[in-house]
C-alpha cells in the first residue's frame, strides 16, 4: 500500500479535500481494479464503497460534519 502524505502546501493552501482526493486516488484505483478483476460488477463496487464510507462516517463520529452535496438514495441503487 502506498505511504499517503499531507504535503505542506496543502496544509497552507486550505484545500485539503482536493488534496486528500489526489492521495487517494492511486489506491481507489487500484482497488476498483482488483475488484473488476475479481468479477465485480461497477453496481456492485459502487455500492460496496458506498456502505463502507457509511460505517467510517458512522465509525468515526463524523456524524456532525456537514453532509456532502450528493447524498446516496436510501435505497441502495444506482438508478
């Protein structure tokens, strides 16, 4: 697994959702790889990912952040 560093630019910079983005996108994308590879679908993938980001919100405590301009439906589905 690659080392994921907060460089000090972005520390400055106050965007540090772009940055966390950029130092995890090599790993998402290697995980959705292996997931492919593996037989899953994209539906499948994505709504994994989805319920994973939920028990870390829930996890976490992050409960009090303000929620992300797109939320999933309550539903499971990608349609």
């Amino acid at each position: 697994m690659t080392k994921l560093v907060l460089t000090a630019i972005c520390e400055h910079s106050g965007d540090r959702q772009r940055e966390c983005e950029r130092a995890l996108n090599d790993e998402f994308d290697a995980l959705t790889r292996a997931a492919e590879g593996a037989g899953w679908s994209w539906e499948e993938i994505a709504l994994a990912l989805m319920e994973l980001v939920e028990q870390y919100v829930v996890a976490t405590g992050t409960h009090n952040v303000a929620p992300a301009p797109i939320t999933p439906s309550k539903s499971k589905t990608l349609h």
